[in-house]
C-alpha cells in the first residue's frame, strides 16, 4: 500500500481540493474560511474542510477516492486534522455513519451552536441528517 501522507493544504493549493472533488463528481467544495485538509499519496486521495463556528469547528467536506476506501483514510485524516484543537468539533452526518464517527471519538446528539442548529435544522427538512460531536 502507498505511503499516505496528512497535511494541512496550504493557500496557494486550495484549488487542488476543488478539482478533487469534480473529479469524482462530487457535489464538495473547499470552503476559503476554512482549514483544508487532504490525505496524498501522489494525488489527493481525501480530503476534508474544517471550517471554525461559535466556540469550536465544524468538519464538512469529508470524502474519500472510492478506489481508495476501506484503508482508514478518513479516519487517519480526520484524526490529523483534529490532533491540536483545543475546542469542540461538530459534524453532520446520515445516521447510516453514526458508528464510523462514534468509533473516532465523536458522540451523538449534542448541544450545538445556534448557527449550527439552524443549519442542522434546514438541512434535515431534505435528507436524514443527524449532528456529532468531538471533544477536545
């Protein structure tokens, strides 16, 4: 198996991230006020958005290179970029995910920021949408 490298993308690469996502159709965008994440290995193989809200994170983005599922990726990804924070970090998810999240530390149901709230609430009217969190 590859070596598969963890870093925090820098600026002038944040399109890398974009082209990653259309390349396999994916609806994700690099979020510019945001810290942007990728797994590479020659390519980008994952990659995810950390974008900071009231008192915390919110983890969006996050897709893995269908070849390249089922390697621990995601959550090798997910751990590097949570490594140093020192606050909350929330994410949402289909309840299909709640044991890949729970097996990475993060806990169901929890008290969210209003603007994440809000949000939650909105995307949930469309899709089946549950929030987690990860404490520091």
């Amino acid at each position: 198996m590859p070596d598969t490298r963890y870093v925090l993308l820098d600026e002038p690469l944040w399109p890398l991230m974009n082209k990653f996502y259309r390349s396999h159709q994916s609806s994700m965008k690099a979020v510019r006020d945001a810290q942007l994440w990728v797994a590479r290995r020659e390519d980008i193989v994952a990659a995810l958005c950390l974008r900071p809200v009231a008192g915390g994170y919110w983890l969006t983005g996050l897709f893995v290179d269908p070849g390249c599922r089922e390697q621990g990726i995601a959550g090798e990804l997910i751990t590097a970029a949570v490594k140093d924070l020192q606050e909350p970090v929330w994410l949402f998810c289909h309840p299909d995910l709640r044991g890949f999240y729970e097996r990475r530390g993060f806990s169901f149901d929890p008290a969210l920021p209003y603007a994440l709230a809000e949000r939650l609430s909105r995307y949930a009217r469309s899709k089946p949408m549950i929030a987690m969190e990860l404490e520091p």
